[in-house]
C-alpha cells in the first residue's frame, strides 16, 4: 500500500493489498469512515470517498464517491449502491 503524507484516512476503513492513494497538483485524498478500498486500486488527487462507500478492485478514482456508493472502472464511475449483502465481502 502506497499512501501519500497528506491523504486523510478516518477510522474503521479497510484497505487490501496493492492499493495507491497518491496526491495530484498539492491535493489528496480523504477517506472516510467505514469505506472499503479492494485491492489493485488507486485514488489520486483531491478526492473523497464517503462513508461506508466500496472501491471495487482496480479502480482509478479521479472522482468524489458519495457515503454508501460503489466505484468501479478505469476511470472510476458510481456503479450501484452499498447494501448490507455486498457490504461484507
């Protein structure tokens, strides 16, 4: 896992293997409670991933992903929703 001086990563958020939270013109990213980051991802740049959302593995996120949302793609779009079924995996 690679993560830059400046990202802000909050509490209770699982991070797998391979991941890149890089920073991009001075700015990087925060995480926020609960979120899921799979493995082989990346978030760069001024970015917020919300509360409880899930990067799917091998995202590149240039976006903010909203609480509870799925983030999937090259580069990374909101794909679905979090549900308690896909929430524990």
């Amino acid at each position: 896992v690679i993560i830059t001086e400046e990202t802000i990563i909050e509490e209770g958020v699982h991070i797998y293997g391979n991941v890149t939270f890089g920073s991009k013109n001075g700015c990087a990213p925060i995480v926020k409670k609960n979120a899921k980051i799979a493995g082989n991802s990346m978030i760069i740049g001024k970015v917020t991933v919300g509360e409880g959302a899930i990067i799917a593995p091998g995202a590149i996120v240039l976006i903010d992903v909203p609480p509870q949302k799925i983030a999937a793609g090259v580069p990374a779009k909101i794909v679905g929703d979090v549900t308690d079924d896909n929430y524990d995996f």
